[in-house]
C-alpha cells in the first residue's frame, strides 16, 4: 500500500466498553419535574406569593404576639372599623384591619390564626400521607391483609368523617393536638384504599414477580418496585390533602366544632365575625379572603406539581 493509500484510512482498535456507552444527556426525574413546573410563569408568581405568605405567617406572630383579649374591659374599642381604630389608635400596622368584638386586632389575629391553620394543614396532611401510603402498599400487596382491611374499610367509610370528627372532638376535648388526632385517626384509611387500587395494578407485573421469585422480602419490594412508581400519585394526592385540611378546620370551627377557644384560627375568627358581618364586615371578610387565598394558591401549586411529576410530560 502506498503513502498516499494510508492517509486515506486509520485503523481503530475495537473498545467492548465504548461500545456499549449511550451517547445521551442523563435524565434525572426531580431535575426533570421542577423544569417542567417551573416552565409556567404562573408558577414563579403564585410561589412567590407563597413564600410570603410563609414568612408572614411565622415572622410576624414572633414581633407581633396576639392577645384576643387585650381590650375586653374597654368598651370603646370595640367594633372599630379601619378608620376609626387608625384615628383612636394612630396609624400602625396591628390596626389597620380595624378591631374586633372585644377590640382585638383583626391584622395580628389573622396571621396568628393563619400560622394556626397552616401548622394544622401540614400535620394531618403528613401523617394521613405517611400511614396511608405505607398502609395502601402493604393493603395492596398483601391478599391475607387485604380481606381484613376491605371489612374495616366498609365499616368505618359508611360512616360520615365529620360524624367521626366531631364525636371524637366531644370526647377527647377541642385543643390542638386533639383536633390532630380526630382529624387522622381515620383519615388515612381513604388515601390508604386509593393507594390499594394503584399498587394491585402493578404488583403482578415482571419485575416484581421475579423480585418475589428472588427470595426479596416484602418491606423491599414494595419500597423498591412499587413506591417509585407511585411518585405522581403521592403528589397529586398530597395537592388536594393540604387545603382540604384548611377548608375542613375552617368549616368546624365555623359550626363550633374545631379548636377551642383559647386557639388562634381562622376559622374561629370566622365563626366569632358570623353574627354582625352585615354591620361590621372588616371582622368577616378578611379572614375568609385569607382562608379562600391560602386554599387556592396551595391547590394549584400542587395540582401545577402533581402535572410536572408525570414523567409523560418530561419529553
């Protein structure tokens, strides 16, 4: 072979592990998911509002303490609507809602009562979320626990949750961590059968069978081969438990049923405003707008998020 001849060709040596390497940008699901959800500028704007709304709720209560009782032996400064309480009380911020019906302030109430009802979201929304999706796995899973579960199931689902709440509210008392407790004594067991129907779906598929044949035990199978595979499902579900949450203890401390009295909550200032909003409507209507604000920006943020963890809409 001529000089000439050689410069046309170069010979390579055959790489085994080359060979085998993918040529392609690694893919990674929670980079994937946040790209996705932060695409939309509505998101960038309703988490911004939502990062204020956390750092109002747990920065001001700390420099601005509530005391619902502050002007009770002071007749004259109840009802005070905005105006009034800025020309008694000089313009400030823990005035500018107006006052009360014992001359509390409405602006530092609110941000107590809505740390209140936050705290309270988080909690029962953390705990349904943690026994329902381990419950549901192994529910789901398991043929011998599944035909316990199903009849416990269908006795304590024909009964009404409120019905349940409320009697367990009666009996153990209306504080906090009570609230808590009748709230998800039995608020997992529907994430818990929803998360039952998802896992029978893909128990049975190839790799968990030959995970089974394996010898792995069950706790590794189902964090292993199930869990994983239920990542948008815990989301969207964990998207509708939170503001449900707020909009439940809201609603029971409406009727007199959620925190008791000496507990800071929107619903409760609700509740005490509900008998003279048509005369002093300062009292009502900012709370429902920070109940209503709270329950629309958590449930589209985490609709927005359940939508981005879909790996289909990571193409």
């Amino acid at each position: 072979m001529s000089e000439k001849e050689k410069n046309l060709f170069t010979f390579i040596d055959h790489d085994t592990i080359e060979s085998e390497r993918i040529i392609a940008p690694r893919y990674s699901y929670w980079r994937s998911v946040f790209r996705v959800f932060f695409r939309k500028k509505s998101n960038w704007v309703l988490l911004g509002l939502f990062v204020l709304l956390i750092v109002g709720v747990f920065i001001i209560p700390m420099f601005a303490p509530y005391d619902p009782n502050e002007n009770v032996t002071r007749a004259q400064y109840f009802h005070k609507s905005p105006a009034e309480a800025i020309r008694t009380f000089g313009f400030s911020f823990k005035w500018i809602l107006g006052t009360g019906g014992f001359g509390n302030s409405i602006s530092y109430g609110i941000w107590s009562s809505a740390k209140t009802s936050l705290l309270l979201a988080v909690i029962c929304a953390a705990i349904n979320m943690f026994v329902g999706t381990i419950m549901g796995a192994v529910w789901g899973y398991s043929k011998r626990f599944d035909q316990v579960m199903l009849v416990i199931y269908n006795i304590i689902a024909n009964v009404p949750y409120i019905l349940v709440v409320t009697v367990l509210v009666y009996i153990i008392g209306s504080g906090f961590w009570s609230f808590v407790f009748a709230l998800t004594v039995t608020g997992w067991l529907s994430i818990a059968y929803f998360f039952r129907t998802q896992v029978m779906i893909i128990r049975d598929r190839e790799y968990s069978l030959a995970s089974r044949c394996l010898g792995s035990p069950i706790p590794r199978v189902i964090s292993k081969n199930i869990l994983p595979f239920q990542t948008s499902v815990i989301v969207t579900i964990l998207a509708r438990e939170l503001p449900y949450y707020i909009s439940m203890e809201v609603f029971l401390s409406y009727i007199g049923v959620g925190l008791g009295a000496e507990v800071p909550s929107l619903g409760r200032m609700i509740q005490e405003a509900q008998t003279a909003f048509l005369i002093y409507p300062w009292e009502f209507w900012p709370p429902v707008a920070v109940a209503a604000a709270i329950t629309i920006i958590l449930y589209v943020l985490g609709q927005n998020l359940a939508d981005a963890s879909d790996p289909r809409t990571h193409m």
